[in-house]
C-alpha cells in the first residue's frame, strides 16, 4: 500500500482486513474515487456472529462521500458476503463506513444532517450533490433510528400544542419534555386522538403515562379530552402564554371593528399586540398619542396590560386567584364584548389557569419558540410536500436525539479554536 493509499486508509477510519488499494483523481470530472478491498478469506457472520466464515462473494457498491477539496468524491467496493456454516445463511458483510442500504458513507450523512437543521433541503442536497429526496431518506432514517433508542422513563411535565404544517387545516400536534426542554413526540392532527398516540409512544419508550404530573396547553377542548382520558394524573396549567394570546385577539378584535370609522386606528396592530417592552421610541410616542384618543381599542388594551402585569408579577397561587378575580370584574364591566368574552373564557377554565400560578411556574415559552424555530424552517424551504418530512424536521431541529452522528467537522473546529 503506498503512502496517498495509507493516508485515505487512515482518513476513512478504516482498520485490517479493510484497506484502500488505489485511488484514482479525475479532474476533468471534478471527481475523486477511492477503492476499498477486503482482504480476507474470512469473516464473522453478520446473522448469528460466528468467526472465521468462509467469504461466499463479493458485490459491487458505491457510496457517495465528503467532497475532498473542490472534488466530489466516491467509495468503491466489492462488498464480501460470508457463507455461515453455523447459521447456514449466506449474508453481505457491513461496512464500517456506511449504514446498511445507504448509498452514502456515515460521514457524508453526518454532515448532510448538520446542515439540513440550518437550511433548506433543496439548498442542502444541491450543495452536497446529491438529490432531495435521497437526502429526505437519510433524514427520515437517521431520526427514526435515533428516536427508537431515546428514553422517556423520567418524564414528568409535558408542553402540548399544535403546529401549522402546510396553509390550510393541516396541522401537527407536538409533545415537549419541559424539564428537558426537547420535543417528545409529533403526530398529524390536534384532537384528543393525538394524546392517545402520545400516551402510546411514551410507554414504547420507557415512560408511563400515569406519571405524568403536569401538562401546560392551550384552552383546546380535544387537548382537555384526551389529557383527561391518556394522561389521568396530570394537572392541567393553561399558561400565560396562551391567556395573553387570547387576550390579544380579543384586543384585535375590538381594533379591527373599531378600525372601521375610526382611520387613526390603521396600521396600528402591532403596537396593540407588542409587549410594551419592545416598542421602539415612535411605537411609544403613537400608543401615547391613541392612548389620549379615548379609543375603544386603547380602553381594550389597557384592560389586556393589566391582566399581562398580573402574570409579569408572578403572584403565589392565592394572591393570583384575588387579582384575577379584580381583573374579570373589570374586564366584565368595560362594555366591550372581546373582553368580556375574554373573561368568561378564563373563568370557564379557571382551575388551570390558576394551576400555571404554581408548579414553579411551568409555561409553554420553550414550546412557542419551538414552534418558530420549525415555521421559520418551513418558510426557508417554502413548505414541505410532506407532513411526515416536517415532522422528520422537528425531530431534528428540537428533538435534542443523542443518537445521530456527529457532524465530522466539529472535532476539527474545536481543535483549532
């Protein structure tokens, strides 16, 4: 072996009686091609483990692998198949640097997984040179197998809400560790049905669905359902986030009615809906301005901040109970329907409201940024053809799976800082 085939030998990882013999560089293709031998007689069976089977044949195969400088490059080999006598089964050897079925090397794989959670696929495969959909199989395959060897034994309090996955009505339900803060568990839909697959999956994995103490959600009627029915034991937290959200709409509501014959309130939406915290100098100054208007809206949004500063003080649980009840009695009595319909909603869920008051304060705020962290995704690609390639990438961009395989460059980036 010469000195260019000992150094792909090393580079690959590859270990006797696996070797490179030659390697031939086109450049007039822009391509380099790497030729890997078996060089034994022998082997251990894949099926039943015996040693030193006698090698039956050998079969061609190609795997496509990190390009090398600006040169695509490719691995061959006559793959070896060993005839057992023990087992009496005749069956290819794996390859140490590629999965069994891929047509890429686990290299290539690892970086093409680093990089589909930082752009689209279409950019990502056109980058790598390979096609989409072959890449959306390596995707597919990689979560699916780093999910089957999570654990789920030790979760306790879930985030459950839903996800738009294409316009329309189509919509994924995700299920979040909020200790952990990963994504448990995706499935299509948002009724009570998607917590009886989540229950399901729970226990495939370890976990058990009786010991689930807490879940934050959203008021939807199919999520109380099926929370009631797949998770018994836990309390319900409807959370801020959800409660100022309704108190939002109802804010917009009340805006876009008055909106009307009231010009002054055009173009105005966001700073109604914006956190006053985050309003820039001419946003403050405009609310101001409205503010002194006695708007209809302006009376709505003050109502709403109210109800936002009870949640920014984070009251214990029977302190929360006094001053939301202050605040359903004024928001009842402020002659706007939006708003009294906002009350009458929290006080139809009042137990999990109050709940979220409690248990350390669990909210869904990791949930939400979750969600447009996969929406953002979504809009980079300009939607998926598929809801499983969309659950396949909130697995990889949330999941947190400790079982894919690393991206090959981070050891050398490492080192070099």
């Amino acid at each position: 072996m010469s000195g260019a085939e000992a150094v792909f030998t090393q580079a690959l990882g590859l270990t006797p009686p696996w070797e490179v013999e030659r390697v031939e560089l086109k450049p007039e293709q822009s391509r380099i091609d790497m030729f890997i031998i078996y060089s034994s007689n022998v082997g251990q069976c894949p099926v039943c483990g015996a040693k030193d089977q006698p090698v039956h044949d050998h079969r061609a195969r190609t795997w496509q692998h990190l390009h090398f400088f600006q040169f695509e490059a490719f691995v061959h080999c006559d793959a070896p198949r060993i005839a057992c006598t023990n087992c009496s089964k005749t069956t290819q050897v794996g390859v140490p640097w590629a999965r069994p079925g891929s047509h890429f090397t686990l290299m290539f794989e690892a970086l093409a997984l680093a990089l589909a959670r930082e752009m689209p696929v279409a950019v990502c495969a056109k980058t790598l040179g390979c096609s989409q959909n072959a890449l959306w199989r390596l995707i597919d395959a990689h979560t699916t197998r780093a999910r089957a060897r999570e654990s789920h034994a030790g979760v306790r309090e879930l985030g459950i809400d839903e996800t738009a996955c294409r316009r329309g009505h189509d919509y994924v339900t995700l299920v979040h560790d909020l200790a952990e803060r990963r994504l448990l568990f995706a499935t299509p839909g948002r009724g009570a049905q998607t917590l009886a697959r989540a229950a399901s999956d729970l226990r495939a994995h370890g976990g058990d669905p009786d010991a689930i103490e807490l879940i934050c959600m959203d008021m939807s009627g199919g999520f109380k359902k099926g929370a009631a029915l797949y998770l018994p034991n836990a309390a319900i937290a409807f959370d801020r986030f959800h409660v100022i959200q309704l108190a939002n709409a109802a804010v917009d509501e009340v805006r876009r009615e008055e909106a009307t014959y009231e010009p002054h309130l055009r173009r105005t939406r966001w700073i109604w809906l914006k956190d006053t915290r985050h309003w820039n100098q001419d946003q403050g100054a405009q609310a101001r301005r409205l503010n002194a208007m006695r708007l209809q809206t302006a009376r709505a949004w003050r109502v709403k901040e109210a109800l936002r500063d009870i949640y920014r003080r984070r009251p214990a649980t029977d302190q929360a109970a006094s001053e939301l009840s202050r605040w359903m009695s004024w928001a009842r009595r402020c002659r706007l329907e939006p708003m009294k319909r906002l009350a009458a909603t929290i006080k139809a869920h009042w137990a999990g409201v109050l709940h979220a008051f409690g248990a350390a304060h669990r909210h869904t705020g990791y949930v939400e940024a979750v969600n447009s962290l996969v929406q953002a995704a979504k809009a980079r690609a300009r939607g998926y053809a598929t809801t499983s390639h969309f659950i396949a990438m909130c697995y990889l961009i949330a999941g947190k799976l400790r079982h894919l395989p690393s991206n090959p460059y981070t050891a050398a980036l490492q080192h070099t800082g």
